[in-house]
C-alpha cells in the first residue's frame, strides 16, 4: 500500500504527518524544501536529525508560513527526487557536477567582492576586513577540501561499489570520511562567523552595490554548502560505509 504524499494540501493528516518528519528526510524526498529551510532560518544540515516542530520551535520559525510553502512544493511541479534513491556513481557524478562546479565557480568571485570591499571601504567599516579574512580562509580550506574528495575518496567509494581492490594508503574508507566530516564541520563553523559579520547577510542601507552582492552571494553560498554537505553527510557517506560492513 502505497504512503499518502506529505506535501498534499488536501491531506485531513497534512500538517501533522509534516510536523512529525525528520527535517533531513523532507529534504532527501525533494531537495527543493533544503531552499525553503533555509528561508525560514532551519538549519537542515547539523539540524536534520529533528522533527520539523522540533526544528521550527528550536529556530523560532513561522510555523503557518512554513508549512503553506512545504504544502506548495508539489502543486509547483518539477519535484527533485530524492537523491538517496541514485547509484553511488550517479550520486557521485552529481555532487562533483552540481555542488563542486558550484563552488568553484563562486568561491574566487566573493573573494574579489571582498577585496573590492576592503579597498573602498575597509577604513571606515571595521567588519570587513575580519570578513574578507574568514572568506578567504573558507575558500582556502574548500579547495583543497574539493581536491581531496575527486582524487582520493571518491574514487574510494567507487571501487568499493564496482568490487575493486584498490591500493590506498588510508586503510578503512571510514578514515577519510571522518577526515571529510571533520572539514564539513570546520568549514560551517567558518560561515557561523560571517554570519555574525554580516549580520545574517543584511547590508547596512549605506551599502554599496557590490557590498551588496557579495552579502547575497554568501548567503547564496551557504545554502548550497549546507545542501552540499547534508548529501554527503547523510546520503553519500553511510551509502559508502554500508558497503564495508
């Protein structure tokens, strides 16, 4: 017998059955409510092990509001599937294509905001400066962080799901995903300080216009992060581990 879907309004048990869900599994069904978490201020990546009231109490969020927007997602169509239902190759081929292309081709551009910032307003504004630092450090740590994963764990993983004896010098694969979570961790505590910088990414009303598009870049930037480590995290890494036990 098949499960009502959640995200029909004219469910009598809607609300309750949204209510009742882990955050992370609203996510794994369709990606695009990672979006709408991040709207409302829930942190669906370190917070997706907590029911949805959980959450909504814990982040003071707008319980009507949120759930109108959850209900909408599948009048709107176009439904992401749930990424935990892809093949370890596919859900690789993924990750590198959407999520490390995405920072790759962000992360140097917040950079130049940044440093454009520094120049024409670092003297005046003393949160910029420790801004463009902890920007540069996230990106510094990301880029390698990317590297090893494309180069040494995922092809990792991939020979675990082929059934390849590989030569690797880490031993278990759990060595290098705790190594990967561990950076996981690092890089959001990272985004936790500009956050604080920016004050949640709102610009003062004097802000310049690229002022403004770096603070609307970062928080574009983070909600992919999160949704990027959340797959890893919570799909891609148990995936892997289940296939040495």
């Amino acid at each position: 017998m098949s499960q009502p879907n959640i995200f029909q309004p004219e469910s009598l048990h809607a609300k309750e059955q949204l209510l009742a869900c882990r955050v992370g599994e609203l996510v794994a069904n369709d990606f695009r409510s990672a979006h709408l978490f991040s709207q409302h201020g829930i942190d669906f990546c370190c917070g997706g092990g907590i029911s949805l009231a959980r959450a909504i109490q814990r982040f003071d969020a707008d319980e009507t509001a949120l759930l109108e927007d959850l209900m909408a997602l599948d009048s709107q169509g176009d439904k992401q599937p749930g990424l935990d239902q892809l093949p370890l190759p596919d859900l690789l081929n993924y990750i590198e294509a959407t999520h490390h292309t995405f920072v790759r081709d962000k992360a140097p551009l917040l950079v130049e905001y940044s440093q454009k910032m520094v120049r024409a307003h670092g003297e005046k504004h003393a949160e910029i400066k420790p801004l463009a630092g902890w920007i540069r450090a996230l990106v510094e740590d990301l880029m390698p962080h990317l590297m090893k994963e494309e180069q040494i764990l995922f092809p990792a993983i991939l020979g675990l799901h082929n059934q390849v004896e590989m030569q690797n010098c880490f031993g278990h694969i759990g060595n290098p995903i705790n190594a990967m979570l561990h950076e996981h961790d690092d890089a959001l505590q990272i985004f936790e300080k500009i956050r604080e910088l920016t004050n949640d990414f709102q610009p003062p009303a004097h802000a310049c216009t690229t002022w403004r598009v770096c603070y609307a870049s970062l928080a574009e930037f983070e909600a992919d992060l999160k949704q990027h480590i959340y797959l890893e995290n919570n799909i891609l890494f148990p995936k892997a581990l289940a296939l040495t036990a």
